[in-house]
C-alpha cells in the first residue's frame, strides 16, 4: 500500500501543470541530508549514485549494489515521506538486475527510479579519466519493459540517455527518449555536460512531447530553478550539492583547528549546535550545546 502510494503521487506531481515552478529534487545520501532537503523545501530527494559511491569510498562505475541504495532510501523514510528517486545508473546493465534493482527499491519506499543508457561498467557523466559508452538501445528498452513488468505502477521510471554525454548527438537523444517512453518510461532526463548551459535548453526548445523533461544542472548552475522552469523542464535534480557543500564544510573547520588549535565556531567555519546533530533521529531532544 505504502509503495504505491509513494509513486501515485509523485507522478501526480510530476503531471501537474505548473508553468514556471519545477519540483526541486537534493541529493541526499544520508538521514541528515533529507531532513534539511524537506525542511528547505525541496519537494523530493534524489538518490545519487556518485554521492552514495563517495560516502562508501567506492568509485561511481556500477560497484555499488541494490543492497546499499535499498539501505539509504530506509533511512530518509525515517525522517521524512518526501518521494524519493533512486538512481539505479545502469541497473546492472542485463534485464535481471534491472527487474530486482526495481523490485527491491519499490519494496524499500521509493518513489521513482532512474535508468541511464550507459553501456556496463559505467563512468561518472563527468569522469575525464574513462570514457563513457552508450548501451545498446534494445536492451534499455527491454530493461524498461521489464522493469514496468516486475513493479507495474509502483515505480515512476525516468529514463536518461547519456546520448550528449557521449557526444552522440541531439538526433540520438531524441530518438532513444522515444524508444524508452514507448517501452513505459514516464519521464526523460537528457543529461547535459555543456557548462553553458545552452544545450540543455536546446533539449527544452526541442522537446514537444507530453512528457515530463528533467534535467541535472550540475555543469550550468548559473541557470536558475525558475528559468529551467519556464524553459520547459518539470524536474530539476540538484544531485550533489549537499554532499559538496558539507565536504567543503568540513575542510573548512579542520584547517581552522590546524591553524588555531580549536572548532570555535566562526563565519568561515561555522558549526551546526550540537542539538541540531541529537535532533535528526530523535525530533524532541533537547540539548545544552
Ligand atoms: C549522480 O548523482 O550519481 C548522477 C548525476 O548520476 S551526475 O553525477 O550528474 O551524472
Ligand atoms: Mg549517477
């Protein structure tokens, strides 16, 4: 009951017609992350594979399994029912990983998985030191169908071609985007590296489907959520920005320690209370620090 729920009505929500106001997805790779993504309004949390891969000290090339993103969506269900979109890169890459990464996510609460058409093993979209392959588009889509086949509608299925990724052109991208809503994908995310941004609204101006568009800005942050909204796209994944963020934190307040042999808090190193740390897992604690 709970699993259907999750994905009736983050697809009610992806369908809603709001011109210039895209749902906001973070990257969340722990409790901690989803509790300030609710608490600042995002409206969904994003399951990000490079972001889960750093927190394990694995590398973002298909080494994590079902087990360790099925283990981070339980924790966000612990402290908010913010829909939650898992990134399954490849799932696996053949169509029997690709049905259990489904069942399994489904099972765990969450609300929509992301397949990408990355050929296995895969590399980061970003990576410079491996070179990034598509898969073959038959078996996407058959992964897709089997996919809608394991969980029927209790999973919304965004596809992703990494089509741009691989310098493979607009052209493909459009036609594989095709291929993979006919096989039951729901929603379309054509991932952009431009660090203009330009590609990514050509993509918008080029897209006159139904279907919901989403987009990952990491590359071209100076667009902001408002303008990717009135481009044209519904979602905007803002995949790893916490996980930067905190990783900038923390060096931040360590080289403060090195340097002045103390964690005072400070406008450069500035520390959350010690209360805010207690009240994550337990809403009620009070604390003296
Ligand atoms: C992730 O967050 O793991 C993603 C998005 O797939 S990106 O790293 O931008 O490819
Ligand atoms: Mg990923």
């Amino acid at each position: 009951m709970h699993i259907a729920n999750a994905a009736t009505g983050f697809r009610q929500s992806l369908a809603a017609p709001t011109p210039t106001r895209p749902l906001l997805a973070a990257g969340a790779v722990n409790a901690m992350a989803a509790r300030l993504a609710a608490e600042e309004g995002f409206d969904a949390l994003w399951v990000s594979g490079l972001e889960v891969s750093a927190a394990l000290g694995l590398p973002d090339a298909n080494v994590l399994g079902v087990r360790d993103l099925a283990d981070v969506v339980g924790a966000l269900g612990r402290v908010t029912e913010r829909p939650v979109i898992v990134d399954v890169d490849n799932a696996g890459g053949a169509l029997g990983t690709a049905a259990r990464f489904a069942t399994d996510l489904a099972r765990a609460g969450a609300a929509a998985i992301c397949l990408e058409d990355s050929s296995y093993p895969k590399c980061n979209s970003f990576a410079t030191h491996s070179s990034q392959q598509l898969a073959d588009v038959d078996l996407v889509t058959r992964q897709i169908e089997r996919i809608r086949k394991a969980v029927g509608d209790d999973l919304v299925v965004i596809a992703r071609t990494e089509s741009l990724i691989t310098g493979s052109g607009m052209a493909e991208a459009l036609a594989r985007s095709t291929r993979y809503t006919e096989a039951g994908a729901e929603a379309v995310l054509i991932h952009s590296k431009d660090p203009t941004g330009s590609e990514a609204l050509r993509v918008a101006r080029q897209w006159r489907r139904a279907i919901p568009l989403v987009t990952v800005p990491t590359a071209f942050p100076q667009l902001t959520a408002d303008e990717l909204g009135r481009a044209g796209f519904r979602l905007c994944i803002y995949a790893n920005q916490f996980s930067r963020a905190a990783l900038a934190g923390m060096r931040a307040a360590a080289r403060q320690f090195t340097r002045e042999g103390t964690f005072r808090t400070s406008t450069d190193a500035p520390l959350a209370a010690v209360g805010e740390l207690l009240r994550i897992g337990e809403p009620d604690a009070l604390s003296c620090i």
